[in-house]
C-alpha cells in the first residue's frame, strides 16, 4: 500500500508591486498613511548612512564595510513590525534594523570605525550586537526564544540569516530546536540572491528556501523583500502567531558583499539592472506620489534632515577617544578574578600609557 503521509505548500505574498501599484485589500488594519510614509523615511535614512559609510570606509575613516543597498524593504518593514520588547538577533548587515530599534547612531559609526565600544547594546535596545561568522546566530536566538518561553515574557525573537548561512548546520539545528519546543522564534531569511560570489543556485536546489523550515515543523512562507509593506504585514502575522515561524523575504544585494569584494568579477550588469527596477525605495516612493502623500519639496527637507543627523553622528564616533580597559570589562556580564588582576597588574604598570616595560 501505498499513501501521502505529508504533504505541504508556501504562499508567496506581495502587496506593492514594482511600479507602486497597490492591493490595498492585504494592507495591515494598523498600517496608516503616516506610517507608510514613517516606513520610507526609515529606508532612505538608512540608504544615506549606508552611503556615507562607505564614503569614510573609502577614505580610510571606517573599517570594512557590508552595505545593504537593495535590501532597505526586508529589514525595515520587519523592524517597524516589531513590539517594543521583542528581541532582534542580527548578522553583519542589518543595518536599518538597529537604526528603526534606536541604536543611538554615533555607537552606529563608531562600530564602523573600528571600535567595539560601538557595538554594546544599551539598555532598553533589545537586541544582540553584530555577528559576523556565518548562522552562528541562530542558536543564540533558538535559546533566547525559549528563555523567552520559560520566562512566560510574552517577548518574540527576530533573527535574520542570508540565504547562504540557510546552508549551515546552525540554521538547522536551530530551526529544529524551535520547532521541536514550539520557541517564539521568528526567523527572517534575508534572500539577497548571492553570498559572497556563490549564487542562490548553489546554496539549495529547492524552489524556496522557506521551505526548509517544513523539516523543522515550522510555518513558512515567501515574500516579496522589496515590498516594505508586504514584509511588515508577514512580520507582524508572525509575531501574532504562536510558535516559531520562517519568512523568506527575496530581494537583492545590489552593492558589494563588503568593501573587500567586487562584484563585478562574478556577476552580470544585466542581472543588476534587472533587479534596480525593483529598487525598494523606488517602489515605495512611487506609491507614495501617486497617492499625493509625497513631493519634491518633502523629499529635500527629509534629505537636509538625514544629512545632518549623519553628520553629527559621525562628528561625535570621530571625536571618540577609546579607553584600553574596555578590553577587559567587556568579555563577560562580570568582572571575574582573573581579569580583575590582570587590569589591575595594566593599570599599575602604566601599560597603556606608554611607560610599560
């Protein structure tokens, strides 16, 4: 005999399409006017700090950099989507999530300019500090989740992982974990279609990579990524919901992975033109002006404003002068005997101030 014992499906959703053409029918009951248009001045205040970034990096006054032009959409209508004590776990480039979570922005610079002074999470941030190695932030959000769980804190955890670290064992042991203990783990796979010079192609022959949630017994489902909205509706859809969860969300890396790597020695002008007709900001700018909810005018005043936010964010990270002992007091939660002795035997010898032997 012969039966299906499973069988199963992903839903790909989209509510604004390329050309700013909305269903409105799908729209969030939340989701009014102001704040679609909160929803574009977040994505382009994270596209000029992304440039600006990237200028200091140029110029040496910045470390290398991972910019996320293209991928505004995926991390902002998630963000934006977020309650405030639910819990976001990020990799190297989320940018737009730590901006829309209140990570003052001279710690932003700061981080970027080579100090991780930079990226200590202050309270009332919720959230972890960048993680660079590949998915190894996946079982920190798996445990995070199922503290959340015990603790009964009503809190969800929002990670974020690219479409290549979908192909490593963390992300599955993981998404087994919250599947197998029902964590409130909401898992945002960042789809920009290429990890490093690698291909999506390469990364999985299956027709999704939400579909790898199925193994885990997690809901899936796909999104368009350069839909801010479509992204904020499947990301609060999913914090509504009970248990874990894995959103797809395909959009594109339409600069370098990093400012270590050249794009241009592995994929085609023709495929990058493709995808900049589905620019995000584009898309949602359109909307906007075909509803007479936007201007020339409105657009100068915000840019004037954005630029000297960055500004001064970036005069304060330049004017920052490191203290040595930080290199001591944030290993751990605590100061444990040994570094305690090691600081004190530093600061005794006047290491740091150039009189050591």
């Amino acid at each position: 005999m012969l039966s299906d014992v499973y069988d199963s499906s992903i839903e790909y959703m989209q509510i604004v399409d390329q050309n700013g053409k909305a269903d409105e029918s799908l729209f969030p009951k939340d989701l009014t006017d102001q704040k679609i248009i909160e929803m574009y001045k977040n994505m382009a205040f994270a596209r000029a700090l992304d440039a600006k970034i990237l200028s200091l990096q140029r110029q040496g006054r910045a470390v290398t950099y991972a910019p996320l032009l293209g991928e505004e959409a995926t991390q902002i209508g998630s963000a934006m989507a977020m309650r405030e004590k639910d819990i976001f776990v990020p990799t190297f480039r989320q940018h737009g999530v730590f901006l829309v979570r209140k990570l003052p922005l001279d710690l932003f610079v700061l981080y970027w300019r080579g100090f991780e002074e930079g990226d200590e999470i202050p309270k009332g941030v919720y959230g972890t500090p960048d993680i660079v190695p590949v998915a190894t932030q996946m079982p920190h959000a798996a445990g995070i989740a199922f503290a959340q769980k015990y603790k009964k804190t009503g809190a969800k955890v929002i990670a974020y992982v690219g479409d290549g670290g979908t192909s490593e064992g963390d992300f599955y042991e993981a998404l087994n974990f919250a599947g197998v203990f029902q964590t409130p783990l909401v898992t945002i796979i960042e789809n920009n279609q290429w990890a490093i010079s690698e291909p999506r192609s390469r990364q999985s022959a299956a027709k999704t990579l939400a579909q790898k949630a199925v193994a885990a017994g997690i809901d899936a489902m796909q999104v368009d990524g350069n839909d801010v909205i479509a992204v904020y509706k499947a990301t609060q859809d999913a914090i509504a919901k009970e248990g874990p969860m894995v959103i797809e969300c395909n959009t594109y890396r339409m600069g370098m992975h990093t400012t270590s790597d050249d794009p241009t020695k592995y994929r085609s002008d023709s495929e990058l033109e493709v995808w900049k007709a589905r620019d995000p900001i584009l898309r949602i700018k359109t909307y906007l002006t075909g509803k007479k909810l936007w201007d020339d005018e409105m657009e100068k005043a915000m840019q004037d404003e954005h630029s000297k936010i960055i500004d001064d964010a970036v005069e304060k990270a330049e004017s920052f002068k490191p203290d040595p002992k930080s290199i001591f007091e944030n290993v751990y939660s605590y100061m444990p005997n040994t570094l305690q002795e090691e600081l004190d035997a530093a600061e005794k010898s006047g290491f740091w101030q150039g009189d050591g032997k």
